[in-house]
C-alpha cells in the first residue's frame, strides 16, 4: 500500500476536494475552484488547488481524462477499498439462535 494515499487522505483539503467529485464527478479545474470557493469558504488560488489534485492522482484517488482542451477530473475509489481489504474489520455479531 502506498504512502501515497495516507498522504493524500491527510489533507483537509484534499478530502473537501474527494467530497466535491464524490458530489459531481467529471469537473474541470474552474468547476472544482468555484464548489471550494463559494460552497466551502476556501480562498485558495488555482495553482494551490492544481497542486492539490496532482497529490490526489499520484495517489491514485484521483483520475483525468481531456476532451478537446478542457481537462476533467475523476474520483477513483479503488485505493480506498485496499484499505479497507488490508484491515478488515471482523463479524463480531453472535448468530441468531434459532426459536423453533
């Protein structure tokens, strides 16, 4: 598992950003720079935020894709169900006795 994520996650920052593409998928920098602005109060200039989103895809949480000159970003969730496969929490529910 790669320090990558840990590091990723720690940022409140880059949770706010993961929360917004969890909301809408797919935006552009604009969009993801206007949602922490005006929704979450952030005063954030595009390049911090640019360089926010490059830790979250060397991560791998967070994926691109370009369509003409526009660049869109993805939220990827498959890091986060490695977590949670390394540490699986177990069944500690007793099973129902039977009442017949």
């Amino acid at each position: 598992m790669a320090d990558d994520l840990f590091k990723a996650l720690a940022d409140p920052t880059r949770r706010t950003i993961l929360d917004e593409l969890t909301e809408k998928s797919g935006q552009t920098l604009f969009e993801i720079c206007s949602r922490l602005s005006t929704k979450h109060r952030l005063d954030l200039s595009r390049q911090a935020i640019s360089q926010h989103l490059a830790v979250l895809e060397a991560a791998g949480l967070v994926e691109t894709r370009r369509e003409g000159r526009y660049k869109f970003h993805d939220l990827n969730t498959a890091p986060l169900r490695q977590i949670a496969e390394r540490w699986p929490v177990p069944d500690t529910s007793e099973p129902e006795e039977s009442t017949s």
